[in-house]
C-alpha cells in the first residue's frame, strides 16, 4: 500500500497521482510500517529550484510520497499531458494525519517555527482532535547539523512519537530530514509542512475559500507578505518553462 500508486513526472520530480483520502490512507499505512518514510509536498516554486539547481532532484526524488501542494504543478501536469488528480495541500494532509493519530493513539512531535508557535499548535490541535498526544515540541531555530541538530533528533526519539511534523521551510526542512531519517527510532512518519505549524497556532491564516477554489491562494499570501515576490517569480517561470518543454517535446 505505500508505495502502491502510480507516479507522475511533472519537470523531473515524481509526484503521486493520489487524492487527499489516497495521500491519508498511504501515511496511515505508512505509520505501521518498518521504516522511516518522508512525505515531501512541493509547489510549482519547488520544482522550477529543481529546474534551475539539478542537483535538488535527488533530494525532492527520495521522498516515499511526494504530493502537489499547489494548482500550478497539478497545471503543470495537465500542461504535460499527464494529469494529476489534484492538489494535495500539506496543511490539510497534515490536520488529516493529526485526526488519524488522535483515533489511533499515535504520539505526534511538531519540530520548527518560531519559539512558542509549535507550543501553541499543539494546544489548539489537541482541544480540535481530542484523544490527539502531541508528545514533543521543538522550534525550527536550531543548527541544523552537528551537536545541536543531534539534539534535536535525540529529543524526537526520547518522545517515542509516531508522526514527526517538520517545519523548517523549504528546502532546508526535506535537507535535514533526510540526513537524519537512518538516526529516528520511533518515527515512521515524517511529513515536511512548510509554513503549517503557524497555521495551526493561527499565527498565519490561509487564504480565504475564494482564493483557494480560484488557484489564487499564491495572490493572497502574496498580498500578505510581499516580500515573497522574488520567490514567487518561479511561478510564471515555471508554466512558461512548461508550455516551451512541451511544444520542444523534451517534457
Ligand atoms: N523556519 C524554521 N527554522 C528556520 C527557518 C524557518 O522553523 O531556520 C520556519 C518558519 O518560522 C516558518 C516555516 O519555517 O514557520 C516556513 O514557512 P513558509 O510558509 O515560508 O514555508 P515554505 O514555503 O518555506 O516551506
């Protein structure tokens, strides 16, 4: 069941051709497993980085299941020829493993953002899904390898969580998963969520339902934080690079 679906190349990294029930029924599998899995969910700002830096491929490629946060990879591979269910958000796949555990009785540890933020995360998740055991917290403003980085893996293992969410940004969140899975004890499951700790803290909103149904959820955090432009200039990039690969037939 983990790694029983059909995958998708979109620009070179293999996305999961699974709906948010597939996605969630997969983790769950995932949770009884044998090994350490990753569950990556890059946006169209992430593939064009791969695009640019090749060397990303490897990195976003190793992820057990690595869902389309975002309508312009879902775009994307309609573009290709080769289309995806749909979006995949990691803040919703995340609340959807947060009630799975909270039924299961699987600890949950949420590793990053700002000192406080997971704290608060915890408590406001944990009064939405009770039976939920956030069993450890962490910021994300450690160094993230060495003795302090240890630490931290030390610290996950000591919780004997089941579900590790890691919220460092991207890309530094999949980077330090990945050098540290082989050293998680109890982990089976690590999803990289980006920004989703401060959602559940209600530190950031999401986009209103407008946003959201119209693909335009990147326009509203846009006029959020406008410092993102620089990154978000990948986003045009992205599907004009697309629509060139495929008329050049090199998709
Ligand atoms: N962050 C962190 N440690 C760092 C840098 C960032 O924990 O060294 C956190 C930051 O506080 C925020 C999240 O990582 O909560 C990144 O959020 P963003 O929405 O920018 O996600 P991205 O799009 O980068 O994945």
């Amino acid at each position: 069941m983990t790694n029983n679906f059909q995958k998708i190349n979109v620009r070179g990294v293999d996305f999961a051709a699974v709906t948010p029930d597939e996605a969630t029924a997969i983790c769950t599998a995932m949770l009884d497993g044998d090994r350490v899995c990753t569950v990556f969910t890059p946006n169209a700002e992430i593939v064009q980085l791969c695009v640019e830096q090749p060397d990303y491929y490897d990195l976003y490629n190793s992820g057990d299941l690595v869902v389309p946060d975002g309508a312009g990879v879902v775009k994307a591979a309609k573009i290709l020829g080769r289309p995806l269910p749909g979006k995949v958000a990691g803040v919703e796949l995340g609340e959807r493993m947060l009630a799975v555990c909270a039924a299961r009785g699987d600890g949950v540890y949420f590793l990053g953002a700002k000192p406080g933020v997971a704290e608060e995360a915890a408590k406001r998740m944990c009064s939405k899904y009770p039976g939920l055991s956030v069993v450890g917290t962490h910021d994300g403003y450690f160094k993230k390898s060495g003795e302090e980085s240890d630490a931290v893996v030390a610290a996950v293992n000591a919780s004997g969580a089941g579900l590790l969410f890691v919220c460092l940004g991207v890309p530094v969140q999949e980077r330090w998963i990945t050098d540290n899975r082989e050293k998680l004890t109890a982990a089976r499951v690590c999803m990289c969520l980006g920004g989703s700790l401060d959602v559940y803290a209600g530190v950031a909103q999401r986009a209103p339902k407008f946003f959201v149904d119209h693909s335009l959820e990147w326009f509203y955090r846009l006029m959020k934080e406008p410092k993102r432009i620089g990154r978000m200039m990948k986003l045009p990039k992205f599907l004009f690079g697309t629509y060139l690969a495929k008329i050049r037939g090199k998709a």
